[in-house]
C-alpha cells in the first residue's frame, strides 16, 4: 500500500455528508493549502517552520468548525501551528513516554503483559500540534504494509499473556478497509487475544470515513472498543454523532480519551460540556483526561497538575460518575499511566479516617472490620 493511506478506497463510499476523499483533498495537507486560510503572518510563518517538525494536515470539515475571528479558537488552537511550539524546553522529550524503549519489534510496544499497541501506519487524518508521538509521526512516517506488520504478529502470537491488541499510530482508521480487514483477520487468528482496540481520532476530524463498510471490515471473533479522541464539545456535530451511532449500532464499545490543553479546554465549563455531551448525545464514555506530557515545544499548551486536579474534583461534583474520566499521566521511561485525580482522604488516624465531600465538608469514616 502506498504512503498516501488517505487517497486509497473506493469514492463514493460515505455515511451521507461529503464523500471523506472530498473532504480530505479540499482539506489542508501540506503547508502550501494554508494559503487558503485566513492566518495571521505569524501563524503562516510559524507554520512554514513547524512543519518540518510535524506535518500539517486537517480535513476540510474540521477547519469549517473554525471560528476564524477567534484567534483562541479551540480547534485553530490544535491544527493551527503556533510559534511557540518551535520554543523546546531543558527536560521536554522527543518520546516522552517512552514508547521507543518498550519496543522489542518495529511497529510494536509492549509495556504492560497482557496489551501491546501496534501501529499499522504512522499517519493521520489530522496532525494535532500537541501529539506525543509527533516526533514518530515525523521521523517514521511510514504508511500500512502487510509485510511492515508481520514481524508485530508473530511476537504477539509467540507472548500468549497478551490479550489486548491496541490499534494506535498514526490513526488506524485513516486506513482503506481492506487493510483494516487484513489486520483483523490477522489479529483474530490469535487465538489467546480477546480484544481489539482502536484508538482513533477518524470519528472526531473525519466523521464521513465511518462507514457501514468499514465497520463491517472490522467485525469478527474480537470484542471491538473504538477509543475517540474529542478534546472540546464543539467538535461534537451530527457528522461527529452519525459516525458515533455507526460505531455503536456495530456493537463496538465507545470510550474517549481528551488531552488536557491550556486554552483549549482548561476550563471546568468547558470539559462539563464535552464530558456530558460525549456520554449523553454520542454514547461514548469518558475514558481518560490525560496530563499533558513533555512533549518538546508543548509548554505554552500544558497546565500544572494542581490546577488539573481542581478541574477534575469540580468535575466529579457536578457530573455522574458514567461522565467522569480518570485524570492521569502517563509517565516518562515507561512508567505507564498513573491515576492522578485528587485525593478526598485528608488524615488518617489508624483505622479512623477524614475524608472531604462534594459539600466541601470534613467527615470521619471509621473502619469496622472482623478480624478473622
Ligand atoms: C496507554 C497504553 C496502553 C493502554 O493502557 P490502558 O490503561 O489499558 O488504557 C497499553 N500499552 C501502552 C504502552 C500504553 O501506553
Ligand atoms: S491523530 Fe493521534 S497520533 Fe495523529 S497527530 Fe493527532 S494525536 Fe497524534
């Protein structure tokens, strides 16, 4: 298959919007299309040189849902290159989670027994200035061969504690079905795995690629969780929820991960918002909130995790648990995500705890155990 995943599969194919290979073309993909753009010289600058640090590309019905007077406007703000992204800092990591440490085969991690996350290709269908992985995106590149994967499945079929085959990259779903089918097929034939998981930003940035095809391209033995990545409420639109509703209708599991982003969605109105909407109008729950990570030139995007922390626990008292993602951060050198929500436990004396409510009140709860 050739590098240009995006162009390949049968036009025509949609779920009733804009055909995606339209909406994909008429989009930006390379620094040239930002001409089309109304962009401050700042930004058009910026972006000449960012894009030699992570590539440029957003489909054309993304960049529709941007408010172009807003120069904060939350989506701008994640596609967008900004100067400051080019501004590293002493400690920021080119793989900050240390995805390539854990990597006994190309196109593989393996950093916890029983789930390993595979990557079919290394691009996408949007390149968000604040992913972790730009630095593989840019330096890797590659796009799905069967041949590139090969060597991934055998490990996994050799390490039967593993029953979870993660879907990551790149965007999985940026590919045609038919590879899609090729590495179901493939992944199911494993007997001792049980899940695929999908992690995508397809149904956010190019809701019209989702498609009774491409569902079915992914239906067999597996249970199926699709992990979405909205990261603000105004990038939940009929497209974004037909898309949804297809996912679900397949009977695939629908979770979401945000990226918390200072001046994106750094506001507890804001993530309220996308939180409800996600679980209430689409039927995805929130899985994670994640801490920004040190990704290089991300400063400018990261908030503390103190002021996170005060996020999440208002979070928590205005929305049901269903609504509610665990906030966590995933650690430099493997270290792997670690919940880091706000403790209510305020003192503990033996078995006699202080434990503060929602009503912002102190109260005691005392351990009662039989011994045995
Ligand atoms: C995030 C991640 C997973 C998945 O973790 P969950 O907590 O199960 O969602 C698996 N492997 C690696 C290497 C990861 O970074
Ligand atoms: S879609 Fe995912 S992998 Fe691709 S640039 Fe965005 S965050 Fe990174």
């Amino acid at each position: 298959m050739s590098e240009r995943d995006m162009s390949m599969g049968s036009p025509g194919k949609t779920n009733g919007t804009v055909p995606w290979q339209d909406d994909c073309r008429d989009g930006v993909r390379n620094v040239r299309d930002l001409d089309r753009l109304p962009l401050s010289p700042q930004e058009r600058a910026a972006a000449e040189a960012a894009a030699a640090i992570h590539k440029i590309r957003a489909p054309k019905s993304y960049l529709d849902l941007i408010d172009w007077d807003n120069a904060a406007d939350p989506i701008r703000l994640q596609v967008i290159p900004s100067p400051e992204e080019l501004e590293f800092d002493e400690g920021e990591l080119v793989d900050p989670i240390a995805d390539h440490a854990f990597s006994p085969i190309p196109r593989l991690t393996h950093r916890h027994a029983d789930r390993v996350l595979l990557y079919p290709t290394y691009q996408c269908a949007v390149y968000c200035r604040f992913c972790f992985r730009k630095e593989s995106l840019t330096s890797i590149g590659r796009g799905y061969s069967r041949e590139a994967l090969e060597a991934a499945f055998a490990y996994i079929e050799s390490h039967p504690e593993i029953r979870e085959v993660i879907l990551t990259g790149g965007d999985p779903l940026s590919l045609p079905d038919k590879a899609l089918a090729e590495i179901r097929a493939r992944v199911e034939a494993i007997e001792h795995v049980r899940l695929l998981r999908i992690h995508t930003r397809v149904p956010v940035v190019l809701p019209s690629r989702v498609t009774d095809e491409m569902v079915a391209a992914l239906q067999g033995r597996l249970m199926v969780t699709v992990v979405t990545h909205f990261n603000h409420a105004r990038e939940i639109t009929p497209a974004t929820e037909q898309a949804c509703r297809i996912l679900r209708h397949a009977g695939f599991v629908l979770l979401n991960q945000t990226v918390l982003l200072k001046g994106v969605n750094d506001t507890v109105d804001v993530l309220e918002e996308l939180c409800r909407e996600l679980m209430y109008r689409l039927g995805v729950k929130p899985y994670y909130l994640h801490h920004g990570d040190l990704a290089r030139g991300m400063a400018h995007r990261r908030t503390t995790i103190a002021d996170g922390q005060a996020l999440v626990r208002e979070l928590r008292a205005r929305l049901s648990g269903i609504c509610n993602p665990v906030y966590v951060l995933d650690l430099p050198e493997g270290g792997g995500k670690v919940p880091i929500n706000p403790s209510y436990a305020e003192a503990q004396d033996g078995s006699t705890w202080q434990f503060r409510g929602h009503d912002g009140k102190l109260r005691t709860y005392a351990e009662i155990v039989r011994e045995p």
